[in-house]
C-alpha cells in the first residue's frame, strides 16, 4: 500500500491565502490591522528563528506584528508587567511569549499576565484547563496540536474509513506545549486516546493497536514502521537535525517514525519537514486573525 502524502506546506498555504483575504476583509470593513505581538526574552538562536519565522508569515498575510526583545535577566515581576503592558494596546490582539524561557522565569506566571482573549498561543492555565473539560471550549487552541488536527480532519476526507471520532488514538509524549494538548483534544473529538511516554513499558504494543498515532518526542526512528496497523494515520511532530555525510548539506531532518517503512503500511502520513511545521505557523495566524475578529463581536 502507498501511503498519502499529507502535505502540510501545501495545506498551510491554502489556509493562509483564506487568512490573507479576511485580513483584508477586517481592514475594509472594520479600519483594523491583526496584530501579533511576539515576545522573545533573551538570546535563543532557535527561539530567534522561529520568532523570525512567525513574524515573516504575519506579513505575508497583511497582519502586523510587534517585536519585543527583552534580556535574559529579566525578573518576573518586570517580565510579567512588560506583558500586562503589551497586552493593554489595542494595536496588538495576539500575544506570543516564545518558549523556553529562562529557568529562573515561572512560565505559568508569565502565561497568566497575557489577557485571556489574546491568549493566541492557548497556553494561559484557563485556557488549557477548558480544552480539559468537557462541554467547554478553550477560546484559542494551541497552534502545534490545532495544526495536527486539522491534518487528521484532511485525513478523514481522504481516507475511506477514516475517522477520528471512535478511533484509538495514541500521543508519544507528553510536553505542555504538544503531547498533552493534543491528548485533550483528540478526547475533545471523541477518539479513545492513550498517552506513551518514557516510562511506559511496550509502546511497540500500543502503536500496534491505533489507528492514529502522532509523534511528539524527538528522537529519530524510534517508531518503527513494521510497529503500524495497516490503514492507520501517522502525524510526526518531531523535526530533528540528524547528521547525514551522504546528504548534499551534510545533514537531514528527521521525525518520531521510520517514515519509508511507515509509509509500507499507513492510509497517510506526514513528511518531515513539511508535515505539522508549517501547519503550527499557520494555526498561529488563525488564532490572532480570530482574537482580532472577536473584538468587533457582540
Ligand atoms: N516553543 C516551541 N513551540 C512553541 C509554540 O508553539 N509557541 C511558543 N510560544 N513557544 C514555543
């Protein structure tokens, strides 16, 4: 069986000429800009790039964006001031703290001082404690596990067969920003969900039993191909940098499962890179284009 691509950067792109055209519309019709305001706090190349990254697709799709540097030394109270006054212009309708932050830097605190309805990354306590409770919505849904489900939902139309809703789904880690999320709302969207870890003790003999199973560890191949039920969907989140002599740069990225073997087997799986990556940007934009929506509402 050959397996579906699902492409995310192709996906992403068509979410974001959609994101694009209501920008416009809010301009037109309401005089106002989406503002993301993106909040990095010291000297993270990787948390550089990203930032970079997100401010990059702001632009491209007509949405401001505000940068705010601000040093590794920072105290929390400072911190969480400088984010209760970000969060008081009426310019900015999302807000974006880049994690990790400091180790001396509480970053539940930090996540508190954001205004609930600019919350865009959905990480404030509120937010995530609604995702938990059934019969409530969160008001933003945290951009990496909102961009795999929209992948799962491409997937069920897709698919013959396919459906979230009932399946045994199984999420490999669990992280603050994507394991857990997505465990919530893959409960959320009524599959039978299961959460593998580092201590748990045969995830071979869980992955053997799901029909979707999403990657959110980090080291390379360690979900093996032969491990999938055949016919299930396969979201890798990792993307790790892995040294190859026999690439042309020298290295290759790599995700969760052993993607050729996987692909032997699956109904559909994403690539890596250009899987769940440019999906987590684009729910990102969403999310702010929704925070900016939402004040011209009611
Ligand atoms: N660091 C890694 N992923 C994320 C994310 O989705 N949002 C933020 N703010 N920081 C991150």
């Amino acid at each position: 069986m050959s397996a579906l691509i699902l492409d995310g950067k192709a996906i992403a792109k068509r979410l974001q000429a959609d994101i694009a055209q209501q920008v416009e519309d809010l301009k037109a019709s309401q005089n106002t800009t989406p503002g993301l305001a993106a909040v990095l706090v010291g000297a993270n190349p990787a948390s550089q790039m990203y930032v970079k990254m997100k401010r990059n697709r702001c632009a491209e799709v007509g949405m401001a964006s505000f940068l705010h540097e601000i040093p590794a030394e920072i105290s929390q109270e400072e911190l969480e001031a400088k984010i209760r006054q970000i969060g008081d212009d009426p310019n900015v309708h999302g807000i974006l703290v880049q994690l990790p932050l400091p180790d001396h830097i509480d970053a539940e605190g930090v996540m508190q001082a954001i205004p609930m309805h600019k919350d865009v990354d959905g990480f404030h306590p509120v937010n995530i404690g609604r995702l938990a409770m059934k019969g409530k919505e969160p008001l933003f849904i945290p951009a990496t596990p909102f961009g795999c489900l929209h992948l799962l939902q491409e997937a069920e139309s897709l698919v013959d067969d396919f459906q979230i809703s009932g399946s045994n789904a199984l999420v490999i880690g669990r992280s603050n920003i994507v394991g857990m999320p997505m465990a919530l709302l893959l409960v959320k969207a009524n599959a039978t969900v299961t959460v593998a870890h580092s201590r748990t003790k045969d995830i071979q003999a869980v992955v053997e039993q799901s029909d979707i199973v999403i990657g959110a560890v980090g080291r390379p191949g360690m979900v093996k191909g032969e491990w999938f039920k055949p016919g299930a969907v396969a979201i890798d989140v990792a993307t790790v940098k892995v040294d190859d002599p026999s690439a042309k740069k020298g290295y290759r990225w790599a995700g969760d499962f052993e993607y050729e073997a996987a692909q032997e087997r699956v109904a559909a799986i994403t690539p890596v890179p250009g899987g769940v990556g440019p999906m987590t940007i684009a729910m990102l934009l969403k999310n702010t284009l929704r925070a900016a929506q939402a004040t011209f509402e009611n």
